[in-house]
C-alpha cells in the first residue's frame, strides 16, 4: 500500500524493473500494478483508500511512505491481514520521519511495545563507493561537502563494529565511509544534494538523525543538542504553568544567575482532565522545592461563572503562593515570546542556552517542541503558530516562563493569588 497514487506508479516501476531482472523465471505473466502472479504467490500495489484496503486478505502488508496515510487509513489496513497455514500474516512499514506527531512518529513511540522492531537506515548503507582518484586517500576528504558526515559515519562505525582499515597507507588521511561502499545511490548525487539542500533536510531525509523540521515554530531544536544528563547546583528555580479546556501543564525550570543565563528544564507534568486540586496536589508534593515564582498564562485572570474566582486565585491558594503573570502589550504578544524562546535555543553566536534533563517526564517537552507548528496558507507555510493545535499546551508555559524572566523588570506584572 502507498501513500498517494504517484507513490503507487513509482512502486510498480522500482517493482518491474526488480522482478523482471532478478525472478523472471518465477513470473507468471507480466508483472501488472493490479496483480503479479510470482512463485505461487500474488502481489498487488493499492494506493491508500478506504475502498483499496476494505476486503482483500493478505499474509503479507506492507506500508510505504507511512507519515503520508492518514491514520485511520493505516488501522483499516490492518484488518486485511489473514494469517495462513505456515504463513503467519506480518506487517513492514517504510518511511522517511517526516514528522514527530505523524503516523510514523507514533509507531516509533510506542515501540517495542507494540511488537514492530525498529531499523534506521541512512545514505551511507546505499551509497556507491567513492572511487580513489576521487578521495585520494583521503587527502581531498576535508573539502568535500559529504566530507564531515562521511568521516564521522565511518569513525561510528569503526566505534561499533571494530574495522576500517580501507587498505589506505599508514600516513594517509582518515578516508570517509563511502570508500568502502558499493550502494546503488551515487556519490556524485548525494554531493548535489549536500551542495543544494538545508542541512535540517539533510539530517531528516538523508542522514535519518530526526524528523523533518519543515513548518516549525522552532525548526532548530534537536534533543541530540538540547538534551543533557542533567543540570548545574545551586540555581533559581520556577515552576511555569498552562491550563487549557482539557490539559494542565506546569513545567520546572531552573536559571543561572544574569538575565541571559543559561536556563535548564527540570521536569514535566503534562495531565489530562483533572481538577486544580487534583493538579496542586501534585506539585505541592513534588520533591523540586524552594521555587523562587511561580508564572503562568494571563487567561488565569478571567473569572469563573460558577466560583467567581480566577483560576490563578484558586491554584495560588493551593499552592499557598502568588501565581504571576505579566499582562502588558509586549509580554502578551506571541510571536515575540516566541522569539524569546527562539534565542535561548538557537543564539546568534555560541552553543544553545536552554537546555532539557533527559528524564522519561521530559520526553513531553521534547516532543511538543518538535511537533509545534506554523499555519498552513494555500499549502505554504507561514510565520505564525497553528492555533489551536494538540501540542501547544508545554510551549505555551515555556514561553511564560521566558517572558517573565528575560525582559525588563521595569515593565508592569500582576500578581495575584493567596
């Protein structure tokens, strides 16, 4: 099953071509995009639809491109699935990761409890083999644009399987991954694509190191920068909190001393449906203690039709605090928190300034960061959040938190609660 009717017509030539070289003599009859008869056995290439995947009973499904079938599409999939007398029926799914929320994206989430095993491939497994004249044994390496992947692939993999002599001379140059390869996707190509394309696309589509950032609110975030094992002693901590119609967020974050200070996530509590008692009792409990303040989302000041209390009086009750958000023009503004935050993840010069502990908590703020998108405008993405949008709730209190703390203590805030 394919992703889209031109993936289809793609299938079946890759297909043709394929049978036709290698299995001939086990055809029976031309291989058709319908149907191919081969080894006793029967092959059909369905685009994904509802009609496509309702009635046929297969021992073998495989999904290609899978973060473009809609979700309800690829369940449905599943039901064509029949086992038979020593063919027991099995799945395989193929993708790039477009996307952290994407179908793909939640199949590797819920891996291996799910009972799919996962493998990574990249450019340097289907790479054809850099020729001699062309690396020099190294020496023409450093100037070569796959140089510094190609070089770092090979030293990976001296580091995990134990070889990589290359036959090279003694004094040679380190030589790049792609002299010991004998792939199908030339080196030619893949340097026209280093030489033409972003370098977030590269790590996405060709490198496989993380989903495609294309369209996100904060495209230069990338867990194997921002991650870390864990933070600094001895710096001020906030809590941070969100509340929408259905979810409550309240993040912990920790802050050097200076208005641009580096700046650490500590933990994560991203719950469902309950009460604000339910969720003060829960950070009342929790073993951060001394928070230096407490921040959250200025729609707290609204009064609730049934208690006549703001939200922000009722958690800071709780709490036994005073819950503070700032409510002038600037600080209310989206896209300049936005930018706020943005600076703290990809400053102009220097390593990033905020950094997430890798705790299983965290994991949530890792993705939502991944997954928060811009609008879509006749297909284009422009420079504005998606609003609304299932992971807005932690970048939200994120940026609460950045308002609050990076801007001019001269300007007015309100503080409120018990």
């Amino acid at each position: 099953m394919s992703g889209s009717a031109d993936q289809a017509k793609n299938l079946y030539g890759y297909w043709n071509k394929w049978v036709s070289t290698i299995y001939p003599q086990q055809l029976h009859g031309a291989p058709l995009i319908a149907k191919t008869k081969i080894n006793g056995g029967k092959l059909e290439i369905l685009t994904a639809s509802q009609k496509s995947v309702r009635g046929p009973k297969v021992q073998r499904l495989y999904i290609d491109e899978l973060d473009e079938v809609d979700a309800e599409l690829v369940e449905a999939a599943l039901s064509m699935l029949a086992t038979r007398p020593g063919k027991p029926a099995r799945t395989i799914y193929t993708s790039t990761w477009h996307r952290v929320g994407g179908s793909m994206g939640k199949l590797m989430d819920t891996i291996p409890g799910n009972g799919v095993t996962r493998h990574l491939w990249n450019i340097w497994e289907c790479i054809s083999q850099c020729g001699e004249e062309r690396h020099e044994h190294g020496r023409n390496c450093g100037e070569c644009p796959l140089g510094t992947d190609c070089l770092a692939a090979r030293s990976q993999r001296i580091r995990t399987v134990g070889r990589g002599d290359n036959g090279t001379p003694r004094d040679a140059q380190p030589v790049g991954i792609a002299a010991e390869r004998h792939g199908i996707f030339a080196v030619e190509d893949a340097i026209k694509r280093y030489r033409t394309l972003s370098r977030a696309t590269i790590d996405a589509e060709y490198l496989c190191k993380r989903p495609s950032p294309a369209g996100m609110v904060y495209p230069a975030f990338d867990p194997h920068k921002h991650c870390v094992d864990k933070a600094p002693e001895r710096l001020d901590v906030y809590r941070t909190i969100d509340w929408g119609y259905r979810t409550f967020v309240c993040l912990w974050i920790a802050k050097g001393k200076g208005v641009d200070a580096p700046v650490w996530l500590l933990d994560t509590y991203k719950a469902e449906d309950g009460t604000l008692k339910q969720h003060a009792d829960y950070i009342n409990t929790h073993p951060i203690k001394n928070i230096k303040a407490t921040f959250c989302d200025p729609a707290g000041r609204q009064h609730n039709d049934q208690t006549g209390r703001t939200n922000m009086a009722e958690m800071g009750g709780y709490l036994g605090v005073r819950i503070r958000c700032r409510v002038d023009r600037r600080s209310t503004d989206v896209a300049n928190g936005i930018k706020l935050v943005t600076n703290y993840i990809d400053p102009a010069s220097g390593p990033p300034k905020f950094h997430i502990v890798d705790t299983p908590a965290n994991r949530a703020t890792v993705k939502a960061l991944q997954s928060y998108e811009n609008m879509k405008v006749n297909g284009i993405y422009i420079d504005k959040v998606k609003d609304p949008q299932e992971f807005e709730h932690i970048p939200d209190a994120l940026r609460y938190f950045f308002i609050n703390t990076s801007q001019s203590t001269a300007m007015t805030d309100i503080p409120t609660g018990s």
